[in-house]
C-alpha cells in the first residue's frame, strides 16, 4: 500500500496490494487483536485448504497448476471452464464488506487529506467504504465485457448469467464475457499505471503498507516518489526498509486504529 501527501500535512495517496483484502474477507479486527491463537490455527487452515483446492483442479486436468497458472490468461484460453470455475469461487467474494481500514482512508479523503487509492486488488471494497479516487492497477471484479460485441456487465450481472453458464456468454451476441481483470501473462493497464506514476511523484509523503514489495511491476512504482517522507507498515522486513524515514512491522489494519 501506497499513502502520499501531495499538499499541505495529510493529502494521501494509498497503495496496496492483496494481502489487504484477502485478510479482511476472512478475519475481523478483534480476531486480530484478542484471539491470536485462533487466528494463526485458522490461517494454517485457510493455507491448506487452499492446496487442497489447487490439486482437485491439477487431477481433474492431469496438469501440475501454480496458483498463478491457474488464473492465467493461458489457462482463459485453453481451459476456460476450469478457469471460470476457480475465479468465481476463489477470487470473487461478493458478500465481503469494507473494514476499519477502508473506511478510515475513505474519510481521510472526504476530509481533503487523501488524494487517491492505487492498489492490486481487484475488490471494490474501498469504493464501497466511500472512496472515490481508486486506481486498480490490476482491474476489477465489477466490470466484465463481451470479448465479441463489448458490452458491459457488472459483478452482480455477471454472477447472475455464470448461475446457469459454467463459461458465461454475452445474452446478445453470445460471445464469452471476460473479467475486466489483468490475469498472468497480460500487461496492466497503462492508463492506470501512468495516473499512478502521476500521483506517487507528486507526493511529499508516502507510506507503503500491506506489501513486501515483490509483485511487479507495481513494486517498481515506488522508485517514482521524490518527496521527503517514506513510510513503510508491513508485518515483515521489505528491501525498502533502508531506504524509508520510519518503518513500522504491524498490520496496517492496526496502525490505522491506534
């Protein structure tokens, strides 16, 4: 994550990446806090059933996936049904609600103080919680198009065909309906990546939160800030941390909340 002061003491720029999001579908703040036991026997869990899950699919296909490979755009291509089938189940949450976090950076912007979100995740958590400037580097879950005919479908429309389509298809042309996500092997959206740049250089203050540093090319995005303040909030060590004014190892959820 990403926060920059762009004008007077607090204009904030946040950039994060999907271990955000992933910890608020699962684990609420006081689980966090006051049940940490639970939490780390839950998490163990939550790891291997994710495992579990990735070898049903390498089985059924005879194949050995990655989780990269498996939301790839070779695997769109070549297994489409497998494709939908993992997207809809492990990368789309539509019961997820905004947490402490979001609405804490949400209010920062109507106070004037936050100037826009980049981030990885492909939520819309953070629209939810009431921000408006959200610059998703790696697309959406809420938009969908018609490889075909282009048109446009929202999440809820789109979960609505995928009911009775294991590959949806556009109701007017019949052509496959993609998410507006950037899957392995694509390039990101360069408009996005530009309007970041854009942000993260303007910034006199910027703090990085909830991210190692490894994904690129997102991680590079911070070699773009030449202002006078870097922060970083991540549980473990990143190869940035020499390089910030003040490092913090806590969870960016808890930080916000002190």
């Amino acid at each position: 994550m990403y926060l920059m002061c762009t004008s007077g003491w607090m204009n904030d720029i946040i950039y994060k990446d999907d271990k955000y999001s992933a910890h608020n579908k699962k684990i609420s703040k006081s689980e966090t806090l006051h049940n940490k036991k639970h939490l780390w026997r839950r998490l163990m869990w939550k790891n291997y059933i994710s495992i579990f899950k990735i070898i049903i699919y390498n089985l059924k296909l005879d194949r050995n996936f990655s989780p990269e490979e498996l939301v790839s755009h070779t695997m769109y291509e070549k297994y489409p049904e497998e494709f939908y089938d993992f997207y809809k189940k492990h990368l789309v949450y539509p019961e997820a609600k905004p947490n402490f976090a979001h609405k804490y950076l949400a209010k920062l912007e109507e106070n004037g103080k936050l100037t826009a979100i980049v981030t990885q995740n492909i939520d819309c958590l953070h629209e939810m919680a009431g921000s408006k400037n959200v610059l998703k580097l790696h697309g959406t879950v809420d938009k969908n198009t018609c490889v075909i005919c282009g048109n446009k479908y929202n999440l809820e429309e789109f979960l609505e065909i995928c009911k009775t389509e294991s590959i949806p298809h556009c109701p007017k042309c019949k052509g496959t309906i993609k998410p507006d996500v950037t899957l392995y092997e694509e390039v990101p959206d360069p408009d996005t990546f530009r309007n970041a740049i854009n942000e993260i250089s303007r910034a006199d203050t910027l703090i990085i939160g909830g991210t190692s540093l490894v994904v690129y090319p997102a991680a590079s995005l911070v070699q773009y800030f030449q202002g006078k303040n870097l922060v970083l909030i991540n549980k473990s060590k990143t190869e940035q941390d020499h390089f910030a004014n003040l490092v913090i190892h806590e969870s960016i959820g808890e930080v916000f909340n002190l």
